[in-house]
C-alpha cells in the first residue's frame, strides 16, 4: 500500500512538473507561488566587481546578472544603473556611476548578463561605499514586484574621486 501512494505521489509530481506548475528556477526564494503569474519581475540576481584604491577608481564588472523572474516576458527599454551608497540600506544620499542604455526585454525565468566598467569620477567624497546595482530605475516596464529591483555589495569599498590626492 504504502509503495503504491509514493509511486501515484511521484507521478502527480512529475505530472505538475511537466505541466508547467512549477517555475524553472526552483532556487529562488523570493518567488511566491501565483504572486508574478502574468506580469515581468526584474530583479538584479548578483553582481562581482574589481575595485582598486587610487584617485578615479573604477568598479570593474566582471558581470552583473539581471533576471526576470516573473510570469511574462519584460518589455525593452528598461535600464540598469551602478550607484554607491554609505548605508547598506541605501537611506542617505547615493551617487550614480553607471547606467546602461535601453536595454532588449527578457522572457519569463530568462536571464542576461553584462560587464560594465564603472568610472567614479568625481562625485562622491572619498571613503567607503557599498556598491547597488538597480534594474529599470525609472520604473519603465510594469512589474508584479516593484520593490526588490536593487541589491548592494556585502562589504563597503574604498572609493577615492577623481582629482584627489
């Protein structure tokens, strides 16, 4: 008997799967079951960096990951942006580095990745930084989730502006 349910429940399983009643990605835990069924949600998945400590430092990408993890296809036209903040939440001022050109639309669970090189200039006063990565900024493409388009480093960096010496 016992072997029999564990069998019909695997089956049920398989057969939900194949239907489409799971999403792709099941490592995501922001993702709650019917909450993005037909609309966008852009989210930054994660990002890596280079930095170097010197006058006009520059955040070398080596890739930022934008995903949509919603249930249809973004729109084009949105953008993604770099910008240092000296709280982790960002509550005070942040200064923009970095944003992209209009970007193509992503399809449902599909992510892209880019490389951006990042020049400080000289807008920010030295000091350290946490570095955010923000997707559709301007809010351009209507989402199911409007709140969790950014994420930031773990640790602050060294930022040292442009001129300085």
């Amino acid at each position: 008997m016992k072997a029999s349910i564990l069998r019909a429940s695997r089956l049920f399983l398989l057969a939900a799967l194949f239907a489409g009643c799971f999403p792709p990605y099941g490592g995501h835990d922001y993702y709650e079951e019917g909450s993005c069924d037909w609309e966008p949600d852009l989210i930054v998945d994660g990002f890596s960096f280079s930095t170097y400590e010197a006058a006009g430092t520059v955040l070398d990408f080596e890739e930022i990951t934008l995903c949509n993890i919603g249930g249809a296809t973004s729109d084009a036209g949105y953008r993604y942006q770099i910008l240092l903040s000296q709280t982790p939440d960002w509550s005070d001022t942040a200064w923009g580095v970095f944003e992209s050109a209009p970007m193509v639309g992503v399809a449902s669970w599909d992510c892209v990745s880019v490389d951006p090189i990042a020049p400080v200039g000289d807008g920010p006063p030295e000091g350290y930084y946490y570095v955010i990565v923000s997707v559709d900024p301007l809010d351009s493409v209507v989402e199911c989730d409007e709140d969790n388009n950014w994420t930031r480093s773990d640790d602050a960096v060294y930022v040292v502006p442009e001129g300085a010496e």
